[in-house]
C-alpha cells in the first residue's frame, strides 16, 4: 500500500523554535536557525522512520482566512510573531525545495484544510495517510487509515494517535473529536468553549447524546449549572462546531499522485545547508539517506595490486615519471604534529595503481619512497595532506611536490562550504561514489584514524581508489580554481603553507606544567568564592549558577529585577542579556554570577590546556586551512588562537607558555592596525593614507579631523570612540551597533558617522561599492583574489540581505589581511630556512607570530621578522610590526 506523508509546516516549524534556543542557532551572517533546523530534523527522522511513498507539506499564509471573516476574533489572541522566527519559513520552504518535496498553501485557507482535503484524496486513492501536525484539530480526520503522529515535547517526540488512542485521551472517538472541541473550546484559536464544562463534560454528554446534534436537540433535558452553561453560550459552541470542521475538498491545485517522493538534488542540499551552516544534519541526512539527485555511475575502478616486497623502484619507474601527475593516500595515525605510516597507496587518474605495506618494505623501497616523495618534480596530490605528511615526516619521509590538495582546492573553490570530505567530493565533482566498481569494498576511511581492516587486500583496495580519487578530483577541481581566479592563491600561498604549517604543528609550544596546575586551582579557587559571594547575595541560597531555571526565578521572582528578553521556558540567562542587566541595576547577585562564569570559562580553559600538554613538554596544536570563508586560519585541540589577552586574568594563561629548552627567548610579532591599513590602500582615502605616513597615533588623527579640534586635544573618550567606529565600519557596522557599543543614542552615533564619511570620503565611496560590485558579480575580492560568494545580496529577507552586505564589507579586509599574514609566515619560514637559522615559528594567532629564538640568533631573527612581514604585500601605506621578546608568551606581549 501507498504511504502518504502529510506535515503541517507552520505548526511544526513554530515548535521547534520554541524547542531550540534561538541563540544557539544562527549562522555567520546572523540568521536565526532554530526553527528550519529543529523541523528539518524532524522531518529527517520522520522519513526514516515512517519511510512514505508520497510526501506534502501544507503552510498557513495569514491570519486571514474564511474563518476570520465568519468571526473577527477567529485567532485574535495570539501573540505577535517572535522577530526571530521571521524569515525562518522561506528557508523551510527552500529546504524542501532542495529535497524535492513539495508544499501547499492557499490563499484564504489553513493548511489543515490541504491536510484535509489531501488526506481525502489519499484515503480515495487507497492510500495509508500519515498526518504529522501540532493542532489537535487534525484529530478529526483520524481512521482505520489515518493517523496523526502529534508532537508531545518540541518535535523529537511524536505521539501515533490512532483511532483507539484518541478515544483513550478524550474519552471520544475521532469522528466525534470536533462536536468535543466545540463544547471545550480552543484557546489558541481564541474559540471559547462552554464555562464550567471541560472535556470529561463533554465526552459524557457526547456518550450520551450520540454527537454534537443529539446534545442541541435535547439541550432541555442537560440539568445543573453546566447544563444551564451550555444553553447560555450554545450559539458560541454552534460557532465553534462551524469554524473547526476541517474542508475536504479546498482548492488544493494538487493531486496526490503529483506528491510521489523524489530523489533530492544533493548539489541544492550542499549549497543551502553550506548557507545554514548544518554540518551535522547534512551528515545525518546523507548518512540516512542514498536518494540524491546526482547520477552516480558507480564507484571508481582501479587496475592495482599490494606490490611484492622490492617492486616499489620498478612501479615507480614505469608509472611516476616527471610529467605524470599521482594520488597518494597515506594510511596511517597522525595528531600533534606527529604520526605513523602503515601503508601507502599510488594511482594515475586512470587507474594504474599500487600499494605498499610498509611493514614490508625493503632498504630498495624505503629508498625509492623516500626519494620520490622528496622529488619537487614528481606531482602529487593528495587529500587534507598536513596530517599524513607530518606521519610520512615522523617515519624520516619529507613531502615536496604536493601539486594539489584536493581539500583546499575545493575550499577554494566554494569557501561557504562546511565539509570537504574526500567522498562527497567524489559524488559531487565526478559523479561517482567513493568505492570498488563493481563492488567489494567497505565504507572509506577517515583521515587521522589508524584502523586495520581484517582484509588487508580489501583495505588496499580502498586505498587504492582513494589515490586514484585525489588524483582525478585534482585535474577537474584545478579548472574550478582557476574558473575563480584562485590559481596563484593556490600555488603560491595555500600548498606551501601546507609544509609551513605542519612544521609549527610539529614544533609545538613548552608549557610550564607547575604554572598551569597552579593556574587551575586558583581559577577554582575564584569559581568557589564568585558563588559563595552569589549565594550571600540572597541570603545564601545554594541554587545552581549553571540552571537557567533557577536563575530566572532567582533574578525575577526574588529579586523582581528587570525581565530579559522572553523565551519559551521563561526569560533568557545568556551572558550578553546578564551584562545588560548588570549594567543597568549593579546588583552584586550579578556582579557575583559574571564572576563565576568568567572564572569557569578560564578554568575550563587552563583544564584543556593541561590535558594538552605531549609527551615532549609542550602543547601542538592543529592549524586548519579550509574552516574560516575569509581565509583566516583556525587553530583546534587546543585552540590557542582563544587564549584571553586583554584581561589580566586571561593574560596570566599566556604566562604558561614558555621558551623550550635549549632556546634563548619567544619572539611576538604581530602588525599593528593591519585591517585599517588595509581599508586606507583599499579605500584610496588620502586622509588615511596621511595618517599613515605620518607615523601619528591614528585614532588621534582621525579624532582630530572628525572632531575638528587638534590632535593634542584628542580626549580618551574621543580616540576611544573613533576606534570603535573605524574598526566597526570594516565590518559594517551599523549606526545602531555603534550606538550599544559606546553606550550613546542611536542619533548621536549616526552624527558621529556622518561626521567621520565627511571627512573620509574616499571611505564612505569604497564601502558603498564593494557593496555594489559584489551584488553585481555574486562575491568578493582580497587583494591576492580569494573570493567569496555572497548569494544573499539578492535575498528578499531584509536581515539575510543586510547581513551579506556587511560581509561583502568584511571579507576584503579580513581576507586581505589573512592573506598578508599567510605570506608573511611563507616569507619568514623561507627565509629561516635560507640562512640555516635553528630558531623557528611556533604559532599563528590572528595578525601574530610567535617564534622560538635559538641562542645567538635574536638579532638576525628580529630584523628578519621586519623584513618579511613588513615587506609581506605592497600597500600605498606601510606595514608596521611591533616585535617583544621574553621568557614566555606573556612576557614577549608589547
């Protein structure tokens, strides 16, 4: 039998946002997500689960329907939309869209009436229906066919409401559940029901009178108060039995045979849920579902062998020349800048392969392995290669050559996009899928993760199509990249960088373990006394400072403070909303409560960072290429790139970074002002420029123009609030923004803008077309021509479109200065390396570098820094490094 899905699509998406909090689910751009995700997954699990044949969803449009005509109050008592569900429902409807799933809505009608009218046509066609709705009105149109699968708690957990279960919950059957609503009411459609008369009323007397007719017939012979209830307000209950009766036969413009469920267009799915910023549920629904669109031509075939020890020289001879371009996937452990090797795989783009267990090796292959994989001259390609290099590095096996890596030229390529794995890439860059043609080989493996397949044969294979898969990708993925324009971003910058980047992985920093253990417990020490200085606050009441719950009844009830913005469970706790409050009122409760999530966040921090710490002594981090849209690289486990600086608490966590042993000193250099450098090249505003070049304080120069007083009359409060505006207006800040962060009214911060565009006007020309020129190509540029795509521009939602245009503002100064930072790391490794210097770069942290000076070598160090981060990239405007030198991270800070 036919299965017919049918979902309400406003009743669910409105659950689930009040089901997820909102502010734990917005992108990058700052679109709320909390309502499509929470939907989506449900709907993903619904799939799985129910597996139908045929899929609808219905949408409300407005308030206004044939309802609200018949009675003005129809709904009348429902709250305003919450801001942050707006604009959530075009992005619902933009995910069905990409699965193929089709929707419904009509004008003057709800869509429990296309529920209704769909869910006739099924059962005429013979169809099971499913109906997964939150309005207990849908109860109604439940049968021996038919059910409703109701959301009992958010949209996870559905209750299957059969015929049997509404008769057990409301004491009636489903034929009769309207005539019961009727007499009960429903106050969320603001319908009120018969005073004094709940629901077992109501079924008793249904029980009794046979329907909702046989009660008004004899409505005479119903006696006591609730009888004479019912003939009071009997025209109210005749009204309510009109307006709940779903339609069966709405002008749909739709048959359920148009409904049968469709492969989805994988290539939708990854580029909107690549906008949602949903890797996990994009993982989940791949992982659930093989039903994308994209025509897959099997898997991947592979002419291949595990070679005999000794035939690693002669497959090389044959099949590795200079001109012959070769997929290396490495099998193996890697992590902390070190790793291990248990085999390796080669293959052409057509096929030709080979693997090799090392185990296995001769002196002859060792020696082959070593010298082709140090030849610059023989091409490989491989896939996310930092980590399998560094465990080829740990076996004594340098990596050069490396012609592409296919990760980061996808991300190149598509910059938005969350996922670079090596199987879906193949899917949708080759159409094929990322296993054995024909059959026969398992799931591919992860990068990083040494897992030994029982069938080593069956695990060479593998191998072996992973090395043919890096090795076809690269040929199709070079012409995307040159397509966009990122040629030389990639030959140039980012496959070096690979080599830079694994080097500092593998360095690591010293860390002072007595220093962090001390560390620890004196961040302990301070989350003890903020909650004891809490709990004293209210008359040491011992709540728990973590629950929101109590928190809300602390700070509202007891305390009657101001309410915070409302959410579904009451109001909210969030850092920013406490700040506020604090701010407002200078309660020592939330003085107390700020404290202690302070110190537990350092706590946590310190307690990582501890756990961290290797074998050698020091702390490696993972630097990440292809996370960050702009080009900034990200650090993980741990990330040091979010080490506290500018609190003394935070600080005293970079004390534990330490010179290594038979080292003389940690240099820092960063740059200074490096963005608004930029935006002074970009922008061409002579006034910038001049700052600049004058070698002045730029905040003060920049106040003295815009406040028109000399720059020795710059007060505090001036310098501080053109800094905040120069640097907001890089990143599209808006008169509003400015205003909260100076704590001014909205019409003072625009005065101050006005003021500031008036003076830099080649300022205010750049910024207005960047815009422009972004919406007209579709992306933005940096200086070396890293580009970003920005769909929104052209978004009909007002808070997408504003968003993109603020990173239209953002990403050619962002990107530009991760691009001049990356250069200036080539620049400085390079150079290290040039004059045989033992001293090394240890770690990227936004605009700085920190290097680990060997004994001797400061001078030449220091002055090598200035030379190739200061001449890193030309700009009309030079680039100044400030460079300190000390013991440990803390001490180098200048």
């Amino acid at each position: 039998m036919s299965r017919l899905l049918l979902l309400d699509g406003h009743s669910l998406a409105y659950r689930a946002f009040f089901a997820l909090p909102a502010e734990n689910f917005s992108t990058s751009t700052g679109q709320h997500t909390n309502a499509v995700y929470g939907f989506t997954a449900m709907l993903i699990n619904v799939l799985r689960d129910e597996d139908p044949t045929h899929v609808g969803v219905a949408f409300d449009i407005s308030r206004q329907t044939f309802r609200s005509e018949q009675y003005a109050e129809y709904k009348a008592g429902r709250s305003e939309t919450p801001s942050a569900f707006k604009g959530q429902i075009p992005l619902l409807k933009e995910v069905l869209d990409a699965l193929h799933i089709r929707h419904v809505e009509l004008e003057g009608y709800e869509a429990d009436d296309i529920i209704a009218t769909l869910t006739t046509q099924g059962r005429a066609a013979g169809m099971e229906v499913l109906i997964c709705s939150g309005d207990r009105d849908t109860l109604q149109l439940v049968d021996e066919g038919t059910t409703v699968l109701y959301p009992r708690k958010g949209v996870s957990d559905l209750a299957r409401m059969t015929p049997s279960a509404v008769t057990e919950k409301y004491g009636v059957g489903p034929e009769r559940y309207s005539d019961l609503a009727a007499l009960v009411g429903e106050s969320s459609d603001n319908l009120p029901g018969v005073p004094g008369v709940g629901p077992k009323t109501a079924a008793k007397w249904i029980g009794a009178y046979g329907d909702l007719e046989g009660i008004v017939a004899s409505v005479g012979e119903i006696g006591g108060k609730a009888g004479q209830s019912l003939r009071d307000h009997l025209d109210d209950v005749l009204r309510n039995r009109r307006l709940n009766r779903l339609l069966t036969d709405a002008p749909v413009g739709v048959d359920v045979s148009e409904l049968g469920r469709q492969t989805w267009d994988r290539e939708a799915v990854h580029t909107l849920f690549d906008s949602l910023e949903f890797r996990v549920l994009r993982d989940r629904l791949f992982e659930t579902f093989d039903t994308a669109q994209t025509e897959v031509s099997g898997g991947l075939a592979v002419d291949g062998e595990t070679l005999a020890p000794g035939a690693l020289s002669g497959w090389l001879a044959e099949h590795g020349g200079d001109r012959v371009r070769l997929g290396l996937d490495v099998v193996g452990a890697w992590g902390r800048g070190t790793g291990e090797v248990a085999s390796v795989a080669l293959s052409t783009a057509d096929g030709s392969a080979a693997s090799v267990d090392v185990a296995e090796m001769t002196p002859q292959d060792e020696a082959a392995l070593h010298d082709w994989l140090a030849d610059p001259t023989r091409h490989k390609v491989m896939h996310d290669a930092k980590g399998a290099s560094q465990a080829l590095g740990a076996r004594g096996w340098s990596l050069a050559g490396l012609e592409v890596d296919t990760a980061i030229a996808a991300y190149l390529v598509r910059p938005d996009q969350r996922s670079y794995d090596l199987a879906d890439l193949c899917v949708r860059h080759l159409g094929r899928e990322l296993a054995v043609e024909g059959g026969g080989g398992g799931a591919p493996q992860e990068q990083g993760v040494l897992e030994f397949t029982a069938d080593e044969d069956e695990a060479a294979q593998d191998s072996m199509v992973r090395a043919r898969a890096v090795a076809e990708l690269a040929g199709v993925l070079l012409e995307q990249v040159e397509d966009t324009g990122g040629t030389d971003l990639l030959r140039d910058v980012e496959l070096p960088l690979v080599g830079v980047l694994a080097d500092m992985e593998r360095a690591g920093i010293a860390a002072d373990m007595e220093a962090l253990t001390r560390l620890e417990a004196y961040f302990a020490d301070k989350v003890a006394q903020a909650q004891a200085d809490a709990w004293a606050a209210i008359g040491d009441e011992q709540i728990n400072l973590g629950s929101p719950k109590q928190l809300q009844a602390v700070l509202f009830d007891t305390l009657g403070l101001p309410k915070t913005r409302r959410t579904k469970t009451g109001y909210t706790t969030d850092a920013e909303a406490l700040a506020d409050l604090y701010a407002k009122t200078e309660h020592p409760f939330l003085e107390a409560l700020l404290r202690h999530r302070d110190a537990a966040r350092l706590r946590v921090t310190v307690e990582g960072l501890i756990k961290s710490v290797s074998d050698d002594g020091r702390i490696h981090t993972t630097y990440q290429q292809t996370i960050a849209a702009t080009g900034r690289l990200s650090s993980t486990d741990p990330n040091l790139q979010n080490i506290p600086i500018r609190t003394e608490e935070g600080r005293r966590i970079r004390e534990s970074f330490v010179v290594g042993q038979g080292y003389d000193c940690l240099l820092s250099a960063d740059y200074s002002q490096i963005e608004m450098r930029i935006m002074a090249h970009l922008s061409g505003d002579e006034g910038l420029i001049e700052a600049f070049r004058s070698g002045e304080d730029l905040h003060r120069f920049v106040g003295s123009r815009v406040f028109g007083v000399e720059p020795a009359e710059v007060t505090p409060e001036m310098r501080s609030k053109v800094k905040a505006m120069s640097y907001g207006l890089a990143y599209g800040l808006s008169a509003f923004g400015l205003s909260r962060q100076l704590t001014i009214s909205t019409a003072e911060a625009k005065g101050l803008m006005d003021e500031y565009f008036e003076r830099f006007g080649g300022v205010r020309d750049y910024l207005h077309e960047v815009v422009e020129r972004a919406r007209a190509t579709g992306y933005t540029e940096t200086m070396l021509g890293r580009r970003r795509y920005l769909p929104d521009l052209g978004s009909d939602n007002r808070q997408r479109r504003e968003m993109a245009e603020r990173m239209a503002l953002n990403a050619p100064i962002q990107g530009s200065a991760a691009d001049v930072v990356k250069l200036a790391m080539l620049g400085v490794h390079a150079a290290l390396e040039e004059r045989e210097l033992a001293s090394r770069v240890l770690l990227q942290v936004h605009d700085e570098l920190v290097v680990e000076v060997a004994t001797g070598e400061r001078d030449q160090v220091e002055e090598l820094l200035r030379e190739q981060m200061g001449g890193a990239l030309e700009l009309e405007v030079p680039l100044e490094v400030s460079i300190g030198a000390g013991r440990s991270w803390h001490e180098a800070a200048h």
